[in-house]
C-alpha cells in the first residue's frame, strides 16, 4: 500500500503547505483520505489524474478537509469528462454539506446530471463499512464539525491498518482507532499549547505507549511545530512525501 501526503497542512496553509489530502494507492484501488480546499491543485501539481480516484474518504466536514470535493466534482462533470464511478463516504450529513457547499460555490451545480455514476455513503460511529478492498471504522473526534461527528478513521486494506485523526484533542476514540495501527498520520497542531478541539504533540507523546503504533507520522502542524520540525524525533509529513505500509 502506497501512501502520497498530496497535501499535509493545517486549515491556515502554514508553511505554504496545502490543505490534508492523503492518496493511498494498492493493485484494485485508489482512494483519497480528506479532501482538502485545495487538494485539486495539489494533485495537478504532483500529476495525478483525479479520474483515477475511486473514492473520498472524509473525517469531517471542515472546509480544509472536504472543501476540495466541490472543485473536483466540477472539474470531473465540466472539464475531465470522467466516466467512472466515485464513492464519497463521510460522516452523516456528508452528501448535504457537499451539495450545500456546491451550490454556493457554483450555483445550480448541485444539480447536474452528473456524467458518472456518484454515490455518497455516511460512516456510522464504531460501524464498519466497506466499499471493495477497503474497510472503515469511523471513532467519535473530539472537534466540532458542526451537524455531522468528526471522526477518527482507521483503515483497513490488504493485511494492513492505517489510521488517521483526523482533527482532535485526545478521546477515548482517538485512542481505539489509533491502537497498534501499521500508520497513523496523526494531526500536531500545536506542540505545546492546549487548544480545545485540536492535539499537541506533547499530549500525543503522553499517550504514544497506550496505543502503540507501529509507525507514526505527524500532520496538520502550524507554525508553531513547523518551525520546530528539523529538531524533532519524529518522522513528520511534507507535501508530495511517499511512504510504503
């Protein structure tokens, strides 16, 4: 399993980094895990061909984590003229926020009869679903998102465990997504500093022998770390950045 970090940066764009967009590729499948406002440019930057994505994986719906669904969805039905099916599965309220979101953005797009086959699916919380080789569990955030939950997502595919935070202070499901995974990107936003909704390196550190990861890989970081990233003993994210599970 290939994992490319498209885009590894916070809401703000902190270090001119783009917004979180992870590209996991296998032998029968592609797949997104967020797509971020500016993910589309992220994958015309590293050539990657959005009509070869088969699904969208959301942890919640924050503008910098699906923000890029709306401008990939325009590009597929006006631009690519894409004929395969996309699967975009999220937390409840997914498919509303994205037509929402599209209309506002393009106006009377939320309405197109769309050239491929699209389907949108919602995770319930500790429910495992499946689409193919791919199966996910979906753990309760802490991070308001607003309607829908935001989520911690652990992956399943081909033998091995990806986990990813999503956004987050520590929680209870952070810690049974995150536990003995194979990767888990997890978000640092900060190093130190206690932000509600969102995890420092230091409370992360504090837990990293109670979930016990196999390989740990930091995302989602301000400057706050990024100025402090050639320091730590961690392996961190960078745009473009390729990594084999």
């Amino acid at each position: 399993m290939e994992v490319r970090f498209l885009g590894s940066g916070d809401a703000f764009g902190s270090g001119g980094r783009f917004n979180t967009c992870f590209m996991v590729t296998t032998p029968e499948t592609r797949f997104l895990i967020d797509c971020g406002a500016t993910s589309l440019v992220a994958m015309n930057r590293y050539g990657v061909d959005p009509n070869s994505i088969d699904k969208i994986l959301l942890s919640h719906l924050h503008g910098d984590h699906f923000g890029g669904v709306v401008f990939l969805l325009v590009h597929a039905h006006s631009v690519s003229k894409r004929d395969r099916p996309l699967v975009i599965a999220g937390p409840r309220t997914t498919e509303q926020r994205v037509m929402a979101a599209l209309e506002v953005l393009y106006p009377g797009s939320s309405k197109n009869p769309w050239r491929f086959e699209l389907t949108f699916e919602e995770f319930e919380v500790e429910q495992v679903w499946r689409s193919g080789p791919v199966s996910v569990t979906a753990y309760q955030a802490a991070h308001n998102a607003g309607q829908g939950p935001a989520c911690a997502l652990r992956i399943s595919i081909e033998g091995k465990t990806l986990t990813y935070s999503g956004d987050g202070s520590w929680s209870e499901g952070l810690a049974a997504a995150a536990a003995g995974a194979d990767l888990f990107i997890a978000e640092a936003n900060f190093y130190d500093k206690d932000v509600r909704g969102h995890m420092n390196l230091q409370t992360l550190i504090a837990h990293l022998d109670e979930i016990a990861p196999k390989r740990l890989i930091l995302t989602h970081m301000s400057d706050d770390m990024l100025e402090r990233v050639n320091s730590l003993d961690f392996e961190t994210a960078e745009d473009g950045k390729v990594v084999e599970i």
